[in-house]
C-alpha cells in the first residue's frame, strides 16, 4: 500500500508528489478535514528586493537555459 498526500481543490486531487503506478490499480481515496494553516500577510517591501536586477537584459534563451538546469538540479 502507498500512501500519497494532495490537495482538493472542489473538482481535482493533486497529488503533492508523482505517482507511478502500474495500469488498473485500486485506488481508495480518504477525504480528511485537516485545517490548513493560515497564511500570513505579506507586505510588497519584503519580497520587492528581489525584483531588483542591474546587467545586461537576459534573453528568453537565457531563462529557458536556466530553467533547464534548474529541473535536472532539482531530479539529482
């Protein structure tokens, strides 16, 4: 048996990690009414510092190249 966590948003569960399952596997599905932590507010001067950029504008070549290498950082 295996034991994944998601969340419910009114119309789909998403899973908070991959599942690899073979083909027809019986899936039990338990609803638990757990509180979710309320979230605290942020103000735009704690997150505004890092908006802050000085060099040269980056390319769209240059962000999907850093996007690419930030994935196979994350998978390794």
């Amino acid at each position: 048996m295996k034991t994944v966590g998601g969340i419910y948003d009114g119309k789909l569960i998403k899973p908070l990690e991959p599942l690899h399952m073979p083909a027809n596997v019986r899936v039990i599905i338990t609803f638990l009414d757990v509180p979710r932590p309320a979230l605290r507010r942020t103000r735009i001067e704690d997150v505004a510092g890092c908006l802050a950029y000085r060099g040269a504008p980056k390319s769209l070549a240059d962000m999907e190249q850093a996007i690419k290498k930030g994935v196979q950082e994350h998978r390794s």
